[in-house]
C-alpha cells in the first residue's frame, strides 16, 4: 500500500510531519493550501481513519500509526485554543511505495 507522509505548518509556525499508510491524504488536503484549524483537524481525522480502514480490509488488522498521527494532531491543535484566528497549511507530501 502506498504510504505518504505530509508537513504541516501550525499558526505559530512551527512544522511537524505526519504519517498516512495511504494516499487519502491526497484527496482531503492539497500541497500548499492553508485550512482553517478546525477543519484541518476535522479532515486529518476523517482522512486517516479512513486510511487505517483501508489497511484493515487488506491485512487484517488496522494501522497503529494512523491513529497515532490523528493523536499527534489533535495534541499540536490543542495549543491553539483560539482556533478561529489560526490556520495550518499542509506544505507538501512525501510518497513512498
């Protein structure tokens, strides 16, 4: 299964990466686009879910790591409790086969 990982800028500026087993990424976010951080949060959680239900269909068991990331990204969201003056932008996708 494809796997992607994607850097994310947080309105403080600070960059983290993320990890997805699967390119679902790739049709929630776009490379360069800035999104509310609510929504940034909402899609992250859908996406990657929807990531690890992929792995789980075909090996059985679902991905760790998916849900680890949703984890990382609600905790880096929760220093900003001002949600509506902030933005994160996802800035680019790394894939790997």
């Amino acid at each position: 299964m494809p796997e992607v990982l994607f850097d994310t800028r947080w309105p403080d500026g600070s960059v983290q990466t993320f990890y997805s087993p699967s390119l679902i990424v790739e049709e929630y976010f776009e490379a360069g686009q800035a999104y509310p951080l609510d929504d940034f949060v909402a899609r992250s959680r859908e996406s990657l879910q929807l990531a690890g239900d992929r792995v789980r269909a075909k090996y059985g068991m679902g991905c760790a790591e998916s849900a680890i990331s949703i984890a990382r990204i609600e905790q880096a969201a929760a220093r900003f409790p001002d949600a509506a003056d902030g933005t994160v932008t996802v800035e680019r996708f790394r894939r790997w086969a």
